[in-house]
C-alpha cells in the first residue's frame, strides 16, 4: 500500500567514478558543453520525390517540431533543414535532434512517450517517423507480467502432481508471491533515497519467485512427511520448523552472502540491484519462517485430510500391484528429514520402516554411480568443460537498439540512421579536449583541431565534426563516428587504440588533456571495469562460503569440491549465454552479453548451487555420523533427497526459463543462464558427479585438520526432535 501511495523512483547509474569516460561528462559539465546532457532523435524517412527535402514533406515537419519545442523536458530542437549533415546523402533520411533537458535516465517516461505521440503525429503519405535514443528505449520497455505469470503457472503445475492437491500445491506459491510482493514494495519505497535500476524489479520477481517456492517446498514436504508418520498438525508444523526450517535458514544466508559480495565491485547502481536481490532472498527467508508456518495452521485440516486419504488408497492395494516397492530394511530407521510424498510412502502402524519408492530408485542410481565412479566423473566434467568453453570468448558490453524487437521504434530509428549514414553514427565517440595550465599550453579549441585531425586518419572512424566549443574556452568536443556499430567488437578496438596509441602522443605535443565519452565509451568502462574486479568478487564469494560449508561439516575436501563443481556449472550456464546471445544460436540478435550477467548469475546460482549441496550433504553427513560406511551414506543420502532436488529444481528451471519469454533481452539473459545452471547443477552435478566424488574420497571425504578442527565453531544444521 505504501509503494503504491508513493510510486516508484528507478533510475539507471552506470557510471563509474575514475574512468575516462566519467571524466569526460566532468569536464563537459563544468565548462557548459551542450554535449554534456542527452539527447534523442527524430528519424525521418521518405523514399518518394525529393525525399525528406520536398516542400510538402517540410510543411507538415516544421511545424511538428516547433510542437515538439515546446514539451516538457525538452532544452532545443536543432531541425534537419537548419543542418546539412542531419541530411542523408540520397535525402530519403533525415532527424532532428532533440535535447533533452537532464540525463536520459532521468527523463520520465511519459515525456519521452509524448514526444514519440507528436512525432509520429506527420506520419502518413510514405513518410515515416521515429524516435531513437536511450531514453526512446526506455520509454517502450515492456511493463511484463506475461514471464511471472508464466513461471508461476508451470510451477503450481508441478506442486499439483507432487503433491495431487491444489490446496496443498497453493501454499508454496503463495508464501512466495506474499514475499515477493513485499520485497517489491520496499524497493520501490526505497527507490526515491537510493539508486536502483529500472530492470531490478523484474530480477526481484526472477529470484524471489524461484527462490521463495524453493524454501517452501522444503519445510511443506517435511510438514506432509510428518503428518503422514502420524505426528498432529501441531507437532508436524514444529517439527519441519525444527529441522527444515534450519536448512532453509542456512541455504538463504549463504545466498544473500554471496550477492553481497557484489559490493566489493563498487559499480554504482549494481550494488543497488545486488542489495535489492539479496533483500528478496530475505524476505523470502522470513516469509517461509513465518508466514508458511501460519498458512500450513490456517490450511492444515484439508491437508491432512488429502494426505490421509492418499495414503488409504495406496495402503489398500494388494501386495505386488504396480506400484508396490519394497520396504526399508528394519535397521534403517525412517529419516524425519525425507520430504517424501505421502502417495507413494505409507507406513505401517506402529512400524519404522516405510515404502519409499523413490528412495528405492535413488539407491539403486547411487549404487550405479559407484560402481563406475570414474567414468561418471569423466562423461559428466567433459561435458559441462565443452559447455563452458565458449565463455571463455565471452565480450561484455550493452546491447544497443540493433538488439531491440523490430516492432519498436527505437530499432526502426536505429535501422534507418544506419543505412542513411552508416552504423557508426548510432555511437559517435564524445572526445573532450580540455585546455592545459602550464604555460606555452594552446588553447581548447587548438587542441581540438588537432584532434579532428589526428583522429579522422585513425583506421576505423569514418568521420568527424568539427570541433564544438563549450560555454567557456576551457574546453571543446569533437564528435567521432566509427565506422561499426556501436556493440561490434571493432568499436572497442577502436577506442583502445585511441587511448592507448592516438591521444597520449597528441596530449604531449598541445599539452592538452585528451578524454573519450559518450553511452558507447562508457559501456566499455564499464564492461572493463567488471572483468578487471571479477577474480576479486569471485575469491571472496568463494571463500566465505567455503568457511561456512566448512563449519557445518567438519570437513576441509567438501568445501573445495562445492566451490570447484559450482564453479564449474556456472561456466556452462555463461557458455550457454555466450553461444545463444553472443554468436546468435537458435536465432537470437547476435551482440555482447550485458556486461553485469555474469556477476549477478554467479552471485545468484552461487548460493542457490550451495542451497541443493547444504540439503544433499546434510543427509550424507547425518548418515556418515550414524555408520561410519562412506558408501552406504552416499546411497542414503541421495535416497532421501533426490526427490525433492530434482522437483525444486525443475521449479526453479520452470520459472526461470518463462523470462525467456520477456521482450527484454537482459531479462532473456537472466532466465536462461539461471534456468540452465540450476538444470545443470541439479540433475548433473548433485545427481551424478556428487555421488562419484565422494565414492572417490571415501573416509577422506571428511578429514579435517586437528587445528582447524579446534578453532571452527561447531553448527548443527538439523535438530531433529527425539521421541521418547
């Protein structure tokens, strides 16, 4: 109610203290250069007669744009038929640039959408308008909806066969959409005191949903298991409290630690995104400790009346019908931990055995594991290794409107301006000449005419303006146009060379300072900036949770196993990535992948890979404690988990995969490096080569060193309630 009330303040900041192209905005703005604010265009195309040049065509624009002059927002409009070279060479192109009074991404969208409504008003006769810019871009982003109602949909689908009840299948997804829900509400109230992206609501949406009916699922299936061994709705309740509970507890700091980690990047509105994610994850938390606790209470009689009348119908059936399995020998006791299905699992009265189907099949796929270890290790590491080979090439950047669906007009614009003059001149390259102050220095505008003409002989510009005074003489800005597309590698080769090879020899004769601006130059700083913190980001992520999974399990093999196999599936996913979104596999936009991707699904599929390892190897390790057999308690502990991984995971896989759908190709990013990591790590690596492993370490698997063992606290992950 609150963020309804008040409304959302989003706005994107990637800007990054120190880099050249933040220097260059600096010294724009402090000597009044009319470069220094953003701007958007209107494309004009016209194909008949005399082009966008005939009389009539220039009736019916003139007066559009005196119209446009006058809006809210907009500073100036310098027309086409004042400037030439706003002209194509053929005269079918032309645009008018509007200068907008304040950054791009301050600039509401309903301003930008008003100016898109007047110029689109000359539309008709074969002459046609457009709108490009980035603040064209965001005024048509897509308001959703159709991605989390898709994920959601699947998701409910899959709780209803799992547990044949949509009451039951109703209360995971609940507690989720009432946890996100919040967290989306305090996000947009906090958005009016902090930076926070535009797009940070849907990567909310994303995590939170996946996330929240992940820890649900959890504590409801240990809640159905508890009243399905006769325990009241009371006790079932504090029992899967007790002990899921704490699982989930643990699963969702380890999240939130890693998505903290971003912070140490320091890249400006990412850590807003960052904490905003790991917000969700804690609300999400909160909600499952809370609010399932309430819902199970309030909806516990129809439950409990469905589990009862499943588990009839199973226990009426004739010995050896389909369907019938074995029972667990006698001397292993039924774990209070297994989320089982109460369809499939009914135990006798008074007994401690109990039918477990899938636990049966699981056994018998562990059993199968270790009789070939090697060979599944071998099969499984080469094929997330050949998935992973192609992030090696991964190039980071931001899409530009060549990537936005052809139904917008910011590409229509983008495409026109293009072909009319040439691919460069969607992301001309702002170089700032700034006047030195020692003496003998020449002055701005010297400096940039000799910039233009160091400049336009560099290989890969195809021209330049002449240099722009500021307000003041202090400074001056010549406008560079590659000739490639603002997001094609040849761009960011080309502002390499003029930094690296052009500009300092040029700054040592004028005695000048020299800096490249402008969106294109600043999403290289950008992408740069990421790769260059990523080792850091990653070390500390790694380390923090490899002392927590190290506290938890007595063990020095297991944390580093957990970090290199989790590393491992997060390289397939950016593989993944790299093949669909960057070379334009099963024909998507080839273009580089957004530059803060993989940051955010590391930080993301980090902590959730380490949820699936703390619920998978918590059963191994209780089992270890009880036996002392390392094998039969990897067959145990995958019999009494698999399930519910592998359902959680094809939640997961669900609703990340439905942000496919979005219109949004960061959003499409986002869904399928999620949706194929969890795929990997869920079915791969916890099934497969876990199991491999640890038959591999044997006894060693839990070795730790006398002095480590001394100074780590010791956490009980479980409590199970003991019955007399």
């Amino acid at each position: 109610m609150l963020a309804g009330a008040v409304g959302d303040s989003y706005r994107n900041d990637f800007s990054l203290p120190g880099t050249d192209a933040d220097r260059a905005l600096k010294v724009m703005q402090e000597h009044g250069s009319a470069q220094a604010g953003d701007s958007v265009q209107i494309v004009l195309h016209d194909e008949g007669g005399g082009g966008v040049r005939a009389t009539a065509v220039r009736e019916r624009v003139e007066p559009m744009l005196k119209e446009a002059a006058t809006l809210e927002g907009v500073s100036q409009i310098r027309s086409p038929y004042q400037d030439p070279s706003a002209v194509s060479r053929d005269g079918a192109t032309a645009y008018a640039t509007v200068v907008l009074d304040s950054k791009a991404e301050h600039i509401p969208t309903e301003h930008t959408k008003r100016i898109l409504e007047v110029a689109k008003s000359v539309e008709g006769d074969g002459l046609q308008a457009e709108l490009g810019g980035e603040a064209a871009r965001a005024a048509e982003e897509s308001e959703g909806g159709a991605a989390e109602g898709a994920g959601m949909l699947g998701a409910l689908v899959i709780l209803v066969f799992l547990f044949g009840s949509l009451v039951a299948a109703s209360v995971p997804v609940l507690t989720a959409v009432f946890a996100v829900g919040t967290a989306l509400g305090l996000i947009v109230t906090a958005s009016h005191a902090f930076t926070i992206a535009d797009f940070t609501p849907y990567v909310m949406m994303l995590v939170g949903l996946g996330v929240g009916i992940d820890y649900a699922l959890l504590i409801f299936s240990r809640y159905r298991f508890e009243l399905l061994r006769g325990a009241d709705r009371e006790r079932a309740n504090r029992i899967a409290m007790d002990a899921a509970g704490r699982t989930v507890f643990f699963a969702g700091c380890t999240v939130i630690i890693a998505l903290l980690g971003l912070v140490v990047l320091g890249l400006g509105s990412l850590q807003g995104v960052a904490l905003a994610v790991a917000l969700t994850v804690l609300v999400t938390m909160l909600a499952s400790l809370t609010l399932l606790p309430a819902l199970l209470a309030v909806a516990g009689r129809r439950i409990e009346r469905n589990v009862a009348r499943r588990a009839a119908r199973r226990q009426a059936r004739p010995a050896g019908a389909p369907g019938e399995r074995a029972p667990v020998d006698p001397v292993d006791p039924v774990d209070p931990a297994d989320p089982v299905d109460p369809a499939d699992s009914v135990p006798p009265a008074g007994s401690q055995a109990a039918y477990l189907p899938e636990g049966a099949r699981w056994r018998r796929w562990a059993a199968a594991v270790q009789r070939r270890p090697w060979a599944s290790l071998l099969v499984s590491v080469v094929a997330l290794g050949a998935l992973a080979a192609p992030a090696l090439d991964i190039r980071l950047g931001f899409a530009d409107s060549g990537t936005d669906p052809e139904t917008k007009s910011s590409r229509a614009a983008y495409d026109l301006l293009a072909d009319g003059f040439g691919p460069g001149f969607n992301g001309p390259l702002v170089i700032v000449a700034e006047s030195g102050d020692g003496e003998g220095d020449g002055t701005a505008a010297d400096a940039a005419a000799a910039l233009r003409a160091e400049v336009s002989r560099t290989p890969g510009v195809a021209g330049t303006t002449p240099p722009l005074p500021a307000r003041d003489s202090g400074a001056a800005t010549v406008l560079a146009f590659p000739d490639s597309a603002p997001q094609d590698e040849a761009t960011s080769r080309l502002v390499t060379s003029l930094r690296q090879d052009v500009l300092p020899p040029l700054e040592e004769r004028t005695g000048a300072a020299f800096h490249i601006g402008g969106p294109t130059a600043a999403s290289e700083d950008f992408a740069s900036t990421v790769a260059d913190r990523m080792p850091l980001f990653v070390a500390v992520v790694v380390g923090l949770s490899a002392l927590l999974l190290m506290a938890v399990f007595r063990s020095l093999l297991i944390p580093l196993k957990a970090a290199v196999l989790n590393l491992l599936s997060i390289g397939a996913s950016l593989g993944v990535i790299t093949l669909v979104f960057q070379h334009g596999w099963f024909g998507a936009q080839p273009g580089p992948v957004e530059a803060f991707i993989p940051v955010m699904i590391f930080a993301i599929v980090f902590g959730l890979s380490m949820d699936y390892e703390v619920f998978l190897l918590s059963r191994i390790h209780e089992e270890w404690v009880r036996t002392k057999d390392p094998a039969l308690a990897v067959r145990e502990g995958l019999a009494h988990t698999g399930k519910v991984i592998t359902a959680a995971g094809a939640i997961m896989i669900v609703v990340f995969a439905a942000f496919v759908l979005s219109p949004d190709r960061m959003l499409q990013q986002f869904g399928l490096g999620l949706a194929v990591a969890i795929l990997l790590d869920a079915v791969v690596i916890r099934c497969l080569v876990v199991p491999a492993v640890m038959q591999l370490l044997g006894r060693g698997a839990w070795w730790l060193p006398a002095p480590l063992r001394k100074v780590l606290p010791k956490v009980e992950l479980e409590h199970h309630e003991r019955e007399a």
